[in-house]
C-alpha cells in the first residue's frame, strides 16, 4: 500500500464510548510490514496524513483507550479527548490509555487520561510528537507519559511540557529511547507522586536508556502528595494550582514551542511567567464546585411509568453548566433515559420498585457535581 494510498484529512470526534472489550480507537495498521504470501511477500502499510482525533469520551476499555500508528504526514492532532478506565483486562501489551505507535508523530494535548493499567501516554512513533497540557491520573503498572523506541521510519523524539501527572507508578515521566538526534525536551511538567530511588535527573522523571540520551530538562516539578503540591482537589480531578503553589511563575518561558494556553484554554502566561503543570494560576479566582440540583425525590402509582428527571436549577459559581449526564445508578433493569445529556429528560417504561438516578454536571472549568433522585414506582 505505501506510496499506492495515503489515508488523507481524517477526523474522529463527539464520540461517546462505553465498554469496549478491546481498544475505544484502532487508527492505523501497527504492523508496517506485513508478510501475505498471497500477495508475493511483504507489503507496506499506508501512511495517514492531517489525521484529527478530538472531543472523544471513551471509558470502561479493556485494551488501549486510543492507539495510532502510521500518522507521520502532515499535522496530526489529539486532542480535547477523554478516557478513562482502560485497560481493564491488564494485558501487557495493549493496555494504554494513548498509543502513539510505530510511524506516528502527532500533537497530543488537552486530554484527561484516568484510571488505567499500563502508561496513561505512550509515544512508540517516529519523528517528532508534541504532548502539553495533559492530565494523566491513577496509573497502577506504569508511568504517566512513556517514550521508548519502536523503530519505524526514523527514531521517536518527544517535546513533553505543561503535563501534570498524579498518583502513577513510581515514576511520571519515563524515557528509555536514545535512537533520537534531535534530543528530547522536557519542561515545566507537575508530577505528584512517590518517586523512585532510581529516578535521573530529578525524583518522578526517569530518563535512561542502553546509551545515553539526548535531552534538555528543565523547570519540572515533584511532590509527594497533591497537598504539598497545592492543587485544588486530586481525588476529585481538579488539578488546578492554588494560591502559594511551587509551579507557579516558577516555569521555562515556552513561546519558542507556541505555547499559548493552558488546559482550560486560559491565557499563558498570566503574569508574565509560565506556570508548571497544565493548568496556569489565575490570581484572585474562585475555584469551587458547582451544584448539581434534581429536586425532592418522586413517587409515581402504576399505570404512570414515567417521571420527569430536572436537573434544571443546578448552577456554578465559575460561570456556568456546560454539561449534564443522567444515569440509572440502581433499580429495576427495565427503565430508560430517553436524553442522558439533557438539563431536564424524562426515565420512561419504569415497573414497580426504586430506582435511583444520579446528575453529573460539569461547569465551564471542568469542575464536577452529582446529586441523586430516588424514584419509587408502586
């Protein structure tokens, strides 16, 4: 297929996906030769070109969340996207939360990865990959971001800046690929975590390989814990910094990458110095919760088999919703939501028992509330 097919201008978005039993994503042929006897020997995979993979939500995997391979032409992107609990079958090899595989160099960016088994981002490509602003969280067998050479085309480089990473394996950020002659370059990264005694050249980074590497590291950030860190709420997701933070202000000036905005999409810097992590510090603001309001619990008499779920009255003292999730958290199986992501919808075919509903809202700064809803059908 090389040189016979370039798969051009693709784009993969606003997906929602739930419990796959293999990979959310497979884009690309991770194999670049293959041998088919039938087709007189080994064939080359095709490239991908200009591929675009964003504003996904993909959870309850059992394999990798999002594995791409192939995607060296052009100006790949991912980013925007979601996922979260993956690798749920803890196969050794298939089990990340992003995959950028053999003969990929893509942008990656802005992306939650959360609660998986092996690295939340691994980069097995080719050429250069850029990978900011991500949040990686709840790693049980692995690093948060991974580099290590799977030769294709040309050696993986990683530029690798403005990440947090939280409550990984030992290790946040693990780089074993020395093929590169560009050098990798590691800034301005926020890794909370519990280090290793082997970590080089800072606690909760570990760059080593068979030969030595080639990197430039600076203005990283450790700690043991989201407290001494001063972020707002690790256990909850919120990884934004709060007043008196190590990482703020403390960060290498990135306007040689282009980097602009944090995860929120907030300006960089702030006050004329970057922030470390991927979030920047907004001075004087108001960081909490907003509140997810359904009502008064409803009780209905068969023949009715419907009730109203309103979820309209839920605010944010940020600004305001920008979404709304309805789910059934227990009851009888019979029951549908006919609009899961509407403020106000309606549990319709309900049979006599209790069920209980549970609103997930989230606000303009990506900060979460839930409130729940018992409905008793007699």
């Amino acid at each position: 297929w090389e040189n016979n097919y370039v798969m051009r201008n693709a784009k993969i978005h606003h997906i929602k996906g739930r419990n796959a039993m293999h990979e959310g994503f497979y884009i690309g042929n991770s194999h670049y030769i293959l041998n088919f006897p039938e087709c007189a020997g080994d064939i080359k995979s095709h490239h991908i070109e200009n591929l675009e993979v964003y504003d996904n939500d993909l959870q309850n995997l059992g394999w990798d969340g999002i594995q791409i391979c192939m995607a060296d032409m052009g100006d790949n992107r991912v980013y925007n996207n979601v996922v979260r609990n993956y690798g749920t079958l803890k196969l050794d090899a298939q089990s990340y939360g992003m995959l950028m595989g053999g003969g990929s160099a893509v942008k990656l960016y802005n992306n939650v990865v959360d609660n998986g088994y092996l690295p939340g981002i691994a980069l097995f490509g080719s050429g250069v990959s850029y990978v900011y602003n991500n949040i990686v969280s709840n790693v049980t067998n692995g690093e948060g971001i991974n580099v290590a050479d799977k030769f294709i085309i040309e050696p993986v480089t990683a530029y690798i800046y403005n990440n947090t990473i939280y409550n990984t394996g030992p290790t946040g950020i693990k780089i074993y690929a020395y093929l590169t002659q560009l050098g990798h370059k590691v800034y301005n990264n926020l890794v909370i975590n519990k280090g290793s005694s082997g970590d080089y050249p800072q606690t909760g980074y570990y760059i080593r390989g068979a030969q030595d590497i080639k990197f430039d590291f600076s203005n990283n950030f450790f700690s043991d814990s989201p407290e001494k860190a001063k972020v707002v709420n690790a256990a909850g997701g919120n990884f934004r910094l709060m007043a008196g933070a190590e990482a703020i202000d403390a960060g290498r000036d990135m306007s040689d990458l282009g980097l602009n905005a944090d995860a929120d999409g907030t300006t960089r810097p702030q006050t004329g110095k970057f922030d470390g992590g991927a979030y920047e510090f907004v001075d004087g603001a108001v960081q909490k919760l907003p509140q997810a309001v359904v009502g008064k619990d409803i009780t209905i008499t068969l023949p009715a088999s419907s009730a109203t779920l309103d979820g309209t009255a839920s605010t944010s003292p940020n600004g305001n919703i920008s979404s709304w999730n309805w789910a059934k958290l227990s009851g009888p199986a019979q029951g549908t939501i006919t609009n899961a992501v509407s403020n106000k919808t309606t549990a319709t075919n309900l049979v006599e028992g209790t069920y209980v509903f549970v609103l997930t809202v989230t606000d303009n700064l990506n900060l979460k509330d839930t409130a729940h809803l018992t409905v008793t059908v007699k």
